[in-house]
C-alpha cells in the first residue's frame, strides 16, 4: 500500500525511533532529524528496564517529606542545585503540589494503560522482528536491606496487584538461592516478574538499521534551530543544514522539547532530569537477575554482553560534566546489596538527561495551534519502557486521526 504522506521526526532517541518504526509500517516515508547521533541522548546509556509495573507516579503522597528526611541524612540519590532559575523553581513547587491521593488515583490509571500497550506493543516486535539486543524477561529483584522497609513494601505491592502487576517476597535465604550474587546481610526481596530488560544501545542501533532497510531517511549532526510556519501550519523544519519540508512534523526532542516552545506557542514544561550509569563487563559472578537496591535507587543490570550500575537524579540543568562523586556512591552503593557487583574493565562512564515532567506523565499530544505538529516527550525515567505504546499512539493519531488508548491525561492542554 503506498502511502503520499511524509512525516519529519525531530529527535532519534528512542521515542523518535518508535514514531518512525509504526510509521514506516504504514508505509509513510520518515526522515529523522538529530543534533548529535542517532540514539546519543538519554537513550544510550539507561539501565535498559522494561519497568511496565511502574504504574506509581514518582510524585506520589509523602514524596516530597520523604526525600526532605533522606537529604538530611545524606541518603538521598536526588540532588538539586541551588538555583535562581524561575522555570525549575515553578516546576518543583508543581511537582510538590501533585503529591496527593487524587493525583495518584487519576496518575496510576493512565500510566497502566500505556504500559500495559506497551508491553504487548514490545512482545510484538520482539516476535516479528530479529532485533539483538540482550532480551531476556527475568523480572527484577528489588532488595531492601532494611527488614521494615521489606516488610512495608507489602503495601506497595497490594496496590501493584490491582493491577496485575504484583510482585513474590523471598525471605533472605529464598532470594539468596534464586540470586547467589546477593549479599548475606540483605534483609529480603520482592521479585517482580513483569519486567523485562534489554541493552539499549544494541536496540538503538539494531532497530535504526532494521528502519534504514525500510527506507528511513536520517540526518544527523543537524541540528534543528526552528520550525518554518505559513499561516499556521508547519511547512519545513529549519537545521544548521539547511531546511527540510514535509506535511506533517513529530518533536521528539526528549528533555530539549522546551527550546521551541516560545516559536510554538505551547508550554512544554519539562526539566532535564540527570542520571548517571557505569557500563563494564560483568563481573565474574555477576548476579544473572536484574537488581533494585531499594534504599539507594540504583540498578544493576547484567546483559549476555556486558553489566551495567545506574541511577540517581540531579536537577542541574543540561551540563553533561561526570560528577565522580556520584559514580563513586553508585558503585559504593551496589557493594552493599550484590558480592561480586563491579566488572573490570570499566567500559563507560556516562550521564543523561530524562525528560521530566513535573506530574510524572508523558506529553503525547497533537499541537492545538498547529494540526500538524505532534510532540512526543517528557517520558521521564519511563522513556525506553513506554516507547512502542507513544510511537504507536502518535503514528495512529497521524494516520487514523485517533489513538486507540486515551490520551487525554497526556495531552499538552494540562499546563
Ligand atoms: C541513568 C538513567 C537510567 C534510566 N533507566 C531507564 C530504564 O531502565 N527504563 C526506562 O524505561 N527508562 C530509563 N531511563 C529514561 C530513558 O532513558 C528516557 O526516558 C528516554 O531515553 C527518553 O527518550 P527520548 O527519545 O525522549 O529522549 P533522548 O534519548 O534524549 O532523545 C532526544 C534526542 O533529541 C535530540 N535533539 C534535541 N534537540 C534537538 C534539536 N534541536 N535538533 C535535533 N535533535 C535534537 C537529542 O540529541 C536526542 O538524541 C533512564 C534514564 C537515565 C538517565
């Protein structure tokens, strides 16, 4: 079937990538425009969960009191650097003010429903494509070294259950049998077997290749600088190369998205979320589960080739300096939960920027001022997990005119 659109997505991480991918099935021809390379923002280096049990939003009652108390202590992973600037003062308070019952009642629905799409969504493409990147769906085992925190988890996981994503509790001595890597002195573990994991620059870069043999177009080291508008309606995309035209436009620049919101009219309220991961071969023993270490926030994540520490959240706008500092604590962290938890030799050291928004909800929407500019971002620590489910909303949306899940509690008109 031959189709006459042709759509210019701004942005190939993974999000642009997935527009592309449903797209492309539809026979649309695609171009991608990218400032750097393919795959080199945030969704590089992440710790390659498929974390579809993450219905909770992070902005959940007490989140703030909560890491108040574990700054204090100095046991927070979040850092916030003391700041002037206005847009990340008015977005912190935002996300304070989410921290309620009714958020989370109206948050952990639309969540499930896009992660639940996403994970058939994934199982799909998964079994019509040969795409290699280390897939394997193992669960993650969360790990508290803290007997009360074990024991109150249970709470959590009720409310997981309601939506069928419950996890098992093992008592030490079962997780130890499962995962000989884990540490003797752990308290216990909750293992949630509706996660799976994958390396995220294998899939990057396996599924870019699979898309160029379908014929999609990429242009990188172009950076976008604005968008061409007659009469309200995008007609060409303006790059340091030079302008590309089209019918219909995708912005799909992760946690950049707010740089055109001034030319576009919209309020993109998304701030860069830094996080920080460590990339080396497995150790020798190396655990064969993915791990949460539930009082750190960090996440070990063994791979065929290769194993990878990450985590923390630093608001510090968009530097890419490697804080060694935090990479210390990372691996200081994991010590504490896994025996054999560091690899030599260190392969990466790296850090990237989630696309946060302030109600932890993607923005997945159609512009209101112009109908055929569709943005696709802010999917903050979920991005890689909730990528089928947006690519193939927007390209429905374009190609359809509706969705098939509700978008409403994604859409641009909340702010
Ligand atoms: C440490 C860490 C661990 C994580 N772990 C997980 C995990 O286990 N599971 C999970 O689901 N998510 C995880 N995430 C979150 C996930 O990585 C992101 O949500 C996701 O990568 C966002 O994808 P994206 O395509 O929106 O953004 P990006 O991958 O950042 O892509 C946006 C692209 O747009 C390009 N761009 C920006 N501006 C322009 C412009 N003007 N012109 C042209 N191109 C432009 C950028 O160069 C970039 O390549 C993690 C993140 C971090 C930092």
């Amino acid at each position: 079937m031959e189709s006459n659109k042709d759509v210019i997505i701004v942005g190939g991480g993974i999000i642009g990538l997935a527009c592309a991918h449903y797209l492309i099935e539809k026979n649309v021809s695609v171009r991608i425009i990218e400032q750097e390379l393919i795959g080199s923002g945030a969704s590089h280096g992440n710790c390659g969960l498929l974390y579809f049990p993450d219905v909770i939003p992070l902005c959940e009652p007490g989140a703030v009191r909560h890491e108040i108390i574990k700054t204090i202590t100095g046991k927070s992973s979040l850092y916030i650097k003391p700041t002037l600037d206005l847009k990340l003062i008015r977005w912190l308070v935002k996300f304070a003010a989410h921290c309620t019952q009714s958020h989370l009642d109206t948050a952990s629905k639309a969540k499930n429903d896009i992660l639940r799409y996403s994970m058939t969504l994934f199982d799909r493409l998964f079994t019509e494509h040969a795409i290699e990147c280390d897939f394997e769906k193992k669960g993650v085992l969360h790990l508290f070294k803290d007997k009360k925190k074990f024991e109150a988890y249970e709470s959590t996981n009720t409310f997981l259950q309601n939506f069928g994503f419950g996890a098992k509790a093992l008592e030490q001595d079962d997780a130890r049998k499962l995962e000989p890597a884990i540490h003797e002195d752990i308290a216990g573990a909750w293992h949630n077997q509706s996660i799976w994991h994958l390396r995220p620059e294998m899939l990057v870069d396996a599924w870019k290749k699979l898309l160029i043999k379908k014929g999609l177009i990429i242009e990188e080291k172009c950076k976008m600088t604005g968008f061409g508008i007659t009469q309200g309606k995008i007609k060409s995309v303006k790059t340091v190369k030079g302008q590309y035209k089209a019918d219909t436009f995708i912005l799909a620049t992760g946690a950049w998205a707010p740089e055109t919101e001034k030319q576009l009219n919209l309020s993109i309220p998304v701030q860069p979320g830094k996080g920080y991961s460590i990339t080396m071969e497995r150790p020798d023993q190396s655990c064969e589960i993915p791990c949460y270490f539930y009082e750190k926030n960090i996440v070990a994540t063994p791979w065929k080739t290769g194993y990878r520490l990450g985590g923390t959240m630093e608001f510090s706008g968009f530097s890419d300096t490697l804080n060694k500092k935090r990479l210390a604590r990372i691996i200081s962290g994991a010590k504490q939960y896994l025996n054999p938890s560091i690899g030599h030799p260190v392969i990466e050291e790296w850090t990237g920027l989630r696309p946060m928004t302030y109600d932890d909800l993607p923005i997945i929407d159609r512009s209101a001022f112009h109908d055929n500019l569709f943005i696709a971002t802010g999917h903050g620590m979920l991005g890689l997990t909730l990528a089928t489910g947006t690519g193939k909303s927007v390209c429905d949306m374009i190609c359809n005119g509706k969705a098939q899940i509700d978008l409403t509690p994604f859409s641009l008109d909340r702010f």
